[in-house]
C-alpha cells in the first residue's frame, strides 16, 4: 500500500482532500517578518547571455534552505511591475524571507526562484517615462527572452526538473499581465500559472485561454488575485468569468487592499504553497477573503458580495435592530458586530436571478444596496448569481436593439395601461415590417419583467447576431387584468385578459409599429400565470397566431370547471389547433417546477385528443433562469 501511495504522489494523480496540504485563505501576522533560529535560502544575482535583446541580462535568484546540486528542483518565475526590474520583489517584498518562513513551517515544496527584469530591452532599467512605447512592447519581448535565453540559462546552471509540470509563472500588475499571457500562451512550458493584480497587458480571456478543454486538461493550477479597491481589477475579473463559464478549474481570490505589495505579498505566499504537490481541485472556489459585487447591487456598492462557489456574503447597517435576516427562500441569520452591521454568508446560491429580502424586526424590506424589481407582488431585492451557461444573455459586442416604454388608452378596459417593447438592431434606419412575439410574464409580476429579469433585449440581439432568430418586435404586456374586481385564475379574469390582448394591446401595436399584421406572423408565449393565459387565449384564438409558448404552465389538474371546457374546445379543434400553431412550444424546468406534474396531465390529454405540441426541459425549476432558456429556445423556433 505504501508504495502504491508513493507512486500515486510521484505521477501527481493522487489530489483527495484528504492527502492535500491544507492552505490558510490568508497570510498570518508576521509572515514576512525574519526569524532567528530557522534555516535560510541564499539568493545570488546572475547575468545569462540573451540572444533576443542581444545583449547580457541579469537575474536575482533564490535557491532554498538546504539546496544541494546533487537534487533537482521546480523553478518558478517571478516576475515584477512595469516600474520595476528584477530587484522589485527584493525591494518591496522581500520573498526571501516570506519563502524561508514557509520552509520552516514545512508548508513548500522545495523550489528555485527566478527574478528576472521583464523589460526586454538593451537599457532595461526602470528610469525616466516607463509608459514609454518601446519600453512597454519591451514586455511583450520578454517571452521570447524568457524561453529562449533565461529559462536554457537557468536549467544549464542549476539543478533544475526540465518538464512543464515543474515550472510555474507568475507577476504583480504588469508581471502579472505577463504572467498569464506567457503562461497560457505556452502550456507546454508552465503547468502552474499566477496573476497578482494583472495590469491592462493582460490578453482578452478568449485569447488567454482559445481551447478551455485544453487548459483544463493541462494547468495544475491557475491563479487569479487582486486587491478589491484595485482599480485594475476589471481585467482579473473578466479572465475569471470567462473561465467560470468555460469551467476551467482556478482559484480567483479578492482581498481588501489596492494596488500594492501587501496585496501582491499574501498572493505569492497563498500561491507557493500550491506549487508542486497535488491540488484538490474541488477545492479551489473556497480560496477567497472577499467575494466580488453582484452585478444587481447600485453603483459603487461593495455589498452583496459573491464568493467564487457561488455563496453570497449579506451586510446592513441596522444599529438600533433587534434581529435582522436574509431571506432568500431560505432565511439566513445575520450576525451583529460593533459598529451596527450585520452580515451572514448563505449557502451556495444556484445560478441566474433571486428575489430577496430584508427582515429587519420581522418588517421585510427591500436591500439598499441592491437594485429593486417588482415581484411577488411588491418591490424585491433581486442579485444574479453567475451562470456557467449564461452566455446567452450576456452583453456582447453585437448591434443592440431598443426597449421602449409605451402607455396606451386601452379600448378593452377604457384605461390607460403600459406596454415594454423590444424593436430588434436596425428598426429606426430600415423600412422592414416585422413579426411580433407577445410575451407575458408570471403571477406578482409586470411588463417590466421580462425585460429586467429576464434579459430579453440581450438574449434577442445575441441570437439576431448569430444568425439564429429572425428580427423580431416583442411586445411585452401587463397581464395584471381583473374582472369586476376579481382576480386569480377563473375563467372571468382569463376572458378579460383575453379582450385586452385582442382590442387593447395588439391592435396598439399594429397602428404603432411597422410589424405584419397576420397570424403567419403573430407569436404569443408567457411563463406561469402568463402561460395559462397563452393557452387561454391563444388556443381559443389559434387562427390569429402562427405559435404558442407555454413557459412553467399548464391547464390545472384538480380545476375540472375551468379545465373541461378547454379541452372539449381543444378536441373539436384539434386538427385547426395542429394546422394553425407551428409550434405549440411547451417547456418545464424539469421535475422541480411546481407547474410540472399539472404539465404532465395536460399533455397527456394532449396526446388523447392528438393535439400536436414540442416539449423541452431545462432544470432549475419555477425561476427565471429557465424562463430566459426557454426564450432562447422559442425564438429560434418561430417565424421560421
């Protein structure tokens, strides 16, 4: 068994928790302090031959306590800012002595460390304007000079192990740029990567990393640092998303600080502590003392803060509460602390978009850090959470289309009511007549849902880019219609909800906007009660629309009196129904959807009558991350 375990270590393949080194989330108080009584690296200053700058270089050098020739060792590559040259880790850092400290506590893997001056040039050093052009294309030099001049030097010269999983890369700011540029860009030389605050050098992620299968096959570790207050830490965040979208393991780590050596410090001590031994991977979104600002929160809030396993950290300033929680389906407890904030982290937070809120004495509020929208019938907190496959709906260099509010004196309900409508890239400069996609939104909801929860302009102009959905006006309405004062699901409030659609909101459109007027190019689709109300009135109505979208719905199983009359419509109209809606489009998200069971019943019914219909799942249940796929999804179907 032993020498099972041995082997395991020496192929790198054995990276259970269990055996894994377990790694502080920061470093201690006196870290970077000398020690008496321990044993000590030596660090030397060298001059190597390079072809590239055509000139001779030199290097400062730290080999570690107890180095002998007889051994071969890791190098890694330690690289400085753009106002810097190979003494500015010496200078402002001092690596020496942080790594001699970590030797003593047995937490490194014994390694060599290279120093270089990264401007590769013939007067290389750091005087005069560093912004200069030629001594910024210096850095990008550099690479040739890295691989081809210093890393030969330092393996002729030292005892070193030659292969990429024993060399690692990384920098502070423009180091840290060229770090993951050098790194990435060379996979067949570095297996360990390190970008501390990572400056505007820093490549576009889809340049970094164009093959994610690959990367993730070939990095033993990649990390990502950076100061919250950094102003910098733009070009460390995007690298991040981009790798959390393409599910390329890394651990992306926040700290409090700016741009400075006590941020870039704690990053290198964290990171050597990494090098060289087995990594549990499942363990590297728990790296982190800060999260990173929602994307819902307002400007310059720093609270909620997502932590890179999707756990969110909740803080308020509430001195005079007694309790206070966050509820977020699941409440959450939160902890008062001296000054009057009061902060709780919750579990890991599923994908895309939640309602929450506040409940300060047991009053439920809306966050004022965080962005407000109307749902569950009153103004909600909302915070995205990242979605390793929301690209769909995310901002792109692409032609964007508008989203317009419009009030109209309805003729069904002789009141003024509102409409959001999506006119698609193009509209204003084009004389094109276009088709029209009635969208409705769920029950507490409005018109305005679709368009701030649910992405519905970005969703739309990514797949018009691409190609994948014609151009198209969606007219998002306020479903929100009542009877002679009732409401809720009886067939009075769906018959006026009807009327609306019919001598309300469709002929607005018609007489506002250059769209077709048939039914060959009318769509109609809602989620939850807006799916009932699809059915309702789309069914009944099926020779005026070309297709259904029936999102998170269906007709109620245990309601006969409402159900029955519309399935004895539906099967003496079956063969119109079938003729007339290509596709009626019906979605679920999955078996955790509360609509699902009901769903199942109808199409069953569905299938007796020989109504024609396509059913998709996507999981995640009753929530509109499902409702934004199931857009994606029904726009490429219609209009076709």
């Amino acid at each position: 068994m032993k020498r099972l375990l041995i082997l395991a270590m020496a192929l790198g393949i054995f990276c259970s928790s269990s055996y894994a080194q377990k790694i502080e989330k920061e470093a201690p108080k006196g870290f970077d302090q000398v020690r008496s009584g321990i044993a000590t690296g030596k660090l030397d200053s060298v001059a190597y031959p390079s072809k590239t700058v055509g000139t001779t270089r030199k290097a400062l050098i730290y080999t570690p306590p107890g180095y002998s020739k007889k051994k071969k060792y890791p190098v890694l590559y330690l690289l400085h800012g753009i106002g810097g040259d190979e003494k500015e880790w010496l200078n402002g850092g001092q690596p020496q002595v942080m790594l001699d400290n970590l030797y003593a506590e047995n937490k490194l893997e014994p390694m060599i460390v290279v120093m270089p001056n990264g401007r590769a040039m013939k007067d290389d050093r750091a005087i005069g304007n560093v912004f200069e052009k030629d001594k910024v294309e210096a850095f990008a030099t550099f690479e040739k000079d890295l691989l081809n001049d210093l890393i030969p030097f330092v393996e002729k010269k030292y005892p070193t192990l030659t292969d990429r999983e024993h060399r690692a890369i990384a920098g502070l700011s423009m180091g840290g740029g060229q770090s993951l540029n050098f790194g990435l860009g060379n996979l067949d030389k570095f297996a360990w990567v390190g970008g501390f605050s990572s400056a505007p050098n820093t490549r576009t992620p889809q340049e970094l990393v164009p093959n994610p299968a690959d990367a993730k096959k070939q990095l033993k570790l990649l990390w990502i640092s950076c100061g919250d207050a950094d102003g910098l830490i733009s070009f460390s965040k995007r690298t991040h998303d981009y790798l959390y979208q393409n599910d390329v393991p890394h651990i992306y780590y926040v700290e409090p600080g700016g741009h400075d050596f006590k941020v870039w410090k704690n990053g290198l001590y964290m990171f050597s502590q990494f090098l060289f031994k087995p990594v549990d991977v499942a363990s590297l979104t728990k790296y982190s003392i800060l999260g990173t600002p929602a994307s819902t929160n307002i400007r310059n809030a720093k609270y909620p803060q997502i932590l890179p396993d999707n756990r969110v950290v909740f803080r308020v300033k509430a001195p005079e509460a007694q309790k206070v929680q966050v509820d977020l389906g699941k409440k959450y407890d939160m902890v008062k602390d001296t000054a009057g904030f009061w902060t709780a982290t919750t579990d890991s937070i599923s994908r895309g978009f939640h309602y929450y809120s506040l409940l300060i004495d047991g009053v439920a509020i809306a966050d004022p850090a965080s962005e407000s929208f109307y749902g569950m019938s009153r103004m909600a907190s909302g915070i995205e959470i990242p979605d390793k496959n929301g690209a769909f709906y995310a901002i792109k260099d692409v032609p964007h289309g508008d989203i317009r509010i419009k009030r109209y004196l309805s003729k069904a309900t002789n009141s003024w009511r509102e409409m959001y409508v999506y006119t698609p890239p193009g509209y204003e400069k084009l004389t094109d007549k276009y088709p029209v996609l009635y969208l409705l939104h769920g029950g507490g909801e409005d018109q305005r849902g679709w368009s701030t929860q649910g992405k519905t302009d970005m969703i739309l102009d990514n797949l018009i880019a691409e190609g994948k959905a014609k151009p198209m006006i969606i007219a998002m309405l306020d479903g929100n219609v009542s009877a002679g004062g009732l409401a809720g699901f009886n067939e009075n409030v769906l018959k006026a909800f009807e009327n609306e659609l019919k001598l309300g909101a469709i002929p607005f459109v018609e007489s506002n906007f250059r769209v077709e007027t048939d039914a060959k190019h009318r769509a109609l689709a809602g989620l939850s009660m807006g799916g009932l109300q699809t059915l309702y009135a789309g069914i009944k109505n099926n020779n005026m629309f070309s297709s259904l979208g029936v999102f998170s719905s269906g007709w109620f199983a245990n309601n006969p009196a409402l159900t029955d009359p519309q399935y004895a419509f539906m099967k003496t109209n079956a063969a119109a129904i079938n003729t007339n809606l290509k596709p009626l489009w019906i979605s679920m998200g999955g078996k955790e959807d509360i609509a699902y069971q009901n769903c199942q019943v109808m199409m069953k019914k569905f299938d007796e009558m020989g109504v024609k219909y396509q059913y998709s799942e996507y999981a995640g249940g009753h929530t509109w991350p499902v409702w934004r796929h199931d857009l994606f999804q029904y726009s490429q179907e219609i209009f076709k």
